[in-house]
C-alpha cells in the first residue's frame, strides 16, 4: 500500500499544478457566464435550461470527457417560460410595476386594462358578493407591509471563526437535525442572524410570502382549489401577490404545477412588495387604480421528460476503474433571473473542475462523472430519478450493482461564497480523511469539517441510497437575504475569487478520491424510507437551494 493511500496526504506536486491552474488560468467565470448571460433563466423543462444543457454537454466533448450527453431520469411534466412581460399603473398616474409572473401559470392573451379590486375573502360565503364582477379585473388581496430597514445585521456576511469552531465542534446529536446552509441550519451559531431573519421572514414575513393568499383578507378560510377556481370561473384578467423581498427583490415562486395533468390557472403576477403595498393603500381608500398588462407565456408538452447532464473521464486502473468518483450540482433556476448564485455558480464550479483536471493531463484510476442535475427546485427530482434508475429503490433499499461502485459524491449548491469545509453527513470515518485533503488550503479559508447534516440539494439523493454524499461548507454572502429564487440572482452576484477557490478546491477533492487505494468509509445503509411522491406529481419545494 503506498504511503499516500496510508496517510492520505495529498500529493503536494499533483496539489500545486491543480492549484495553479485553478487559481491562475481559471475559466469558470466565463463557464458562468455562459450559463446565465446566453442561456437565460433555466427553469425545469424550459428552453433556457436545454440551451444551458447543450452548451455543457458540448463543452465536456471539447475538453475531452466521455459519455458527455443528456440523460433522461424520467417524466418531469410542463416546460415553461415568460415571452413577454408588461405591467404598469395607468391610473391615478403612470407608474411601472415591477412585477414577475408566477410560474407554471398563463399570461394574459394579448393586452388588457383594468380596473384593480380589492378582493377580501375571509371565509367561502364571502365569494357570493363577487360573482359576476371581476370578470377581466385585476385583483388584489391584503398582504403585511414588510419591514423595510435592518439595522440589525447585515445581508452579506461570511462566517467567523467562532462559528466555523461552533461546526467543527459539533456533536451528532447536534448535526443531526440538518437543514439547508441559511435556511435552517443544523446547529448553533451555524446561520448568520441576517439569514435566519430572511428565512424566517422578517424581511417578507408570512402574509408578505404569500402575497395574502392566505394572509388575513385573502382567502385564510377558503380552500386553495375553491378560490382559484372561483377566480378562473369568474374570469378573472390577473391576480396580483405581493412577493416576498424588499428594495425592490422579488422572491420568485410558482403559481400552479409543473404536472401535465395540473388544472388550469388564472393569470397571476408576483409584484415587488412597495409596489404591491402602493396599490393596496391606493383601492383600500377608495383612489381607483387601474393597470395595463401585457403578459405571455408559452408551456412546452411534447417532451415532458426531464434531463440531466452527464460526461466522465475514464479511470484507467485495471482493478478500480469501473468504480466511481461523482460531482455534480443542479442547473436549474428559478425564472424571475438568470440563476447566478442559484445554481449556475455551483455548475460553473464543477464543470471548471472536469476542466482543471483534463487540462493537466490527469488520467484517474477511478471513472470521474459529472452530472449537472434539473428539478432540483422542485424536489430533488433530477438527482432522484438519477438514483432510482442507476443505484436502487430508497423505498425499499433495493440496490442495483452500481450504487457499490460510487466512492463518494460532491455537491456545490450554496451560492457564490467560498468553501470553507465540508458536512461530513454524519460519516465520521470519512472526518480525518477530508482534514488531510482540506490542509494545503488553509490559507484560502477551507479548514473546517464537522459531522453535521446538511439537507434540500441533491447530495441528499445520494446520500439516502447508502452512497456517500457531501456538501461543501460555503459562506453565506447575501445568498438568502437578497439572490436566492429573486430577480436579483444574475452573474453579476457572482464573486470571481471565490468560485476560483471552490474550482480549485474541488478538484483536489476529486484527485484525492480517485486516487486513493480505498473508497470513502460509508456509513451503515440507510432504512427504507416512503417515497415522496410520484416526479410530475411532486409539489414544488419552494426550500430548495
């Protein structure tokens, strides 16, 4: 056994050439830049997330990998995209509204311009006072003005040393509970207070998320179903919500399912919070407003699949390369932006490491394979599929001979902040290991490994199968408060520095797994756990990074 396999040391000439290309001839922000900038927004099933999937694939051929394509993981159901998007205030004044329209949901069939109603619905009997009045109205319900100003925190942050010390000192017990970097983190000190105030609202708050569709006055005691049919049996021209974010961000959101079998929908339009609160001042006190709107959107059926991107370079050891090394993140965004931060920064950062590896001529012992998942915004659905048709039955652990042969999966998607450690997903034998491969980048701020969980992305997939799977430990920057599903998630928040250390970083990671006489400990197989629902059928999980 070689010195390098017994202490895991990595190799310090094969960690400076990965570093200096990493760290000197990076192109991932060009990689990011034509994921986001050319492609557009990526939606699942969209046009923009199969112009992002081609360019990958092509991209992968050009710097020599194998097997590179599109792989199909299953039904998926609707495609959907905005074609076109108008909305202003007309009366009392002229003012442009800055609004996104939900998705999965209609537009407006040409031009319209109406009066906006104050539709207060608290219980069904309620509905009676508006039949046959909104027909090609514009509605608008009672939503929480939000809170502008913080003076408490800031949006951005990175995380201190005290809290990197609170991870890498967990317990697990404490790493147990998971939970999304920022959303809800999974032990103390692990989410800065300007994130858990996002998450938690304090920047939306619950009525404010939710547009009042089911905040007081909009509907709270009326059945979802009942309500949007009555608005589409009324023929209702557009349903205004108040998204939630402030300054102007809209959080964007979905208005109906994905699934082909979904019931139709009225038009519906998620407006900036100081706009939506504008208008709802203005009709709660009796000034007629009245708004023009043009909206049109297209839904695509005659593919209802969905697909991932694959492509590997070979392993060339007799004796280990059928045995796997994966990385991957999911392509997918929302559509209100071109999804910089949410997720082409982590698909920018995988593919820069097939490239760094390739450029310098590094032939593993093990198969390396990329896959660039989709619908992970909708639940996992990309990288569940994946697992179902490759690895096995999570329903019943029910494994298939592949998943044996996977040493260890890599996921990025956290935004554009740098790496900092990694959650070892409660594999304790795996710790000392990942402590000698982050060493020769302490300088670069990636020391920390702790036993926590860390949960909604898609290295949960592999993760339920037995396979081991682990996020990347990265700084939080304005990831919830301000890009994650808004408007404000474009290339432009991506930061250059950062994405050159994770690239860098991960592509270590990978070298070191490949090369290793080992696989990575894994831990006892996991129980089997009840499906989550059929992949068209799945609703939205609005949570997901």
């Amino acid at each position: 056994m070689s010195a390098f396999a017994q202490n895991d040391t990595p190799d310090p000439a094969m960690t400076a050439r990965i570093r200096d290309e990493g760290m000197n001839h990076s192109q991932v922000m060009d990689i990011a830049f034509h994921l986001t900038d050319v492609s557009g927004p990526r939606l699942s099933g969209s046009p923009g997330l199969k112009r992002a999937q081609d360019w990958a694939v092509n991209q992968l051929k050009t710097w020599g990998m194998v097997n590179a394509k599109r792989e199909a993981w299953g039904k998926f159901g609707k495609g959907w995209e905005i074609q076109k998007n108008y909305v202003a205030m007309t009366v009392p004044y002229y003012h442009a509204l800055i609004g996104i329209p939900k998705a999965w949901t209609p537009g407006t069939n040409g031009p319209i311009k109406a009066e906006v109603v104050y539709f207060k619905v608290d219980t069904i009997t309620d509905l009676a006072k508006y039949k046959g009045k909104l027909k090609g109205k514009i509605i608008i319900t009672d939503a929480a003005p939000l809170k502008e100003q913080n003076f408490a925190t800031p949006e951005a942050s990175r995380f201190t040393d005290a809290q990197l010390d609170t991870m890498a000192h967990a317990t697990a017990a404490q790493g147990l509970a998971g939970g999304a970097p920022g959303l809800t983190g999974p032990i103390p000190g692990h989410m800065p207070a300007a994130g858990a105030a996002a998450a938690a609202g304090a920047r939306g708050g619950a009525g404010g998320a939710r547009g009042g569709r089911g905040g007081f006055g909009g509907g709270r005691g009326v059945n979802p179903a009942t309500l949007a049919q009555f608005e589409l049996d009324e023929g209702v021209g557009l349903i205004l919500t108040q998204a939630r974010g402030t300054d102007g961000t809209v959080f964007t959101t979905n208005g109906a399912s994905h699934a082909d079998t979904a019931h139709m929908v009225s038009p519906s339009l998620e407006t900036s919070s100081e706009d939506y609160q504008r208008i709802l001042r203005l009709v709660k006190s009796g000034v007629p407003v009245t708004l023009e709107a043009d909206i049109k959107t297209e839904f695509f059926t005659k593919d209802l699949d969905g697909y991932d991107v694959v492509g590997e370079i070979p392993g060339t050891d007799p004796n280990l390369k059928d045995q796997l090394v994966m990385i991957g993140g999911h392509l997918d965004s929302w559509h209100g932006a071109t999804g910089g931060t949410d997720n082409a920064a982590g698909s920018a950062v995988m593919l820069e490491a097939m490239r760094i590896l390739s450029r310098i001529g590094f032939h593993p012992r093990r198969t390396i394979r990329i896959a660039l998942w989709s619908a992970e915004e909708e639940g996992e659905l990309g990288s569940r599929g994946y697992v179902a048709n490759h690895f096995g039955d999570i329903s019943t652990m029910t494994l298939k001979p592949e998943q044996s042969k996977v040493s260890a999966y890599y996921n990025i998607d956290n935004g554009t902040g740098k790496i900092r450690g990694i959650f070892l997903q409660q594999n304790a034998a795996a710790g000392p290991i990942f402590q000698q491969w982050l060493a020769p980048f302490k300088d670069l701020g990636a020391t920390t490994v702790t036993i926590a969980n860390t949960a909604s992305t898609d290295h949960a997939a592999l993760d339920a199968i037995g396979i081991p799977g682990f996020q990347f430990i990265q700084d939080p920057m304005d990831y919830i408060a301000r890009t994650h599903h808004s408007n404000q998630d474009t290339y432009d928040k991506i930061v250059p520095d950062d994405m050159k250390q994770m690239a860098t970083i991960v592509a270590s990671f990978v070298y070191n797994t490949a090369q290793r006489d080992e696989m990575i400990p894994r831990k006892p197989l996991p129980a089997p756990r009840a499906a989550r629902g059929g992949a068209a059928g799945t609703p939205p999980a609005r949570g997901n990074n």
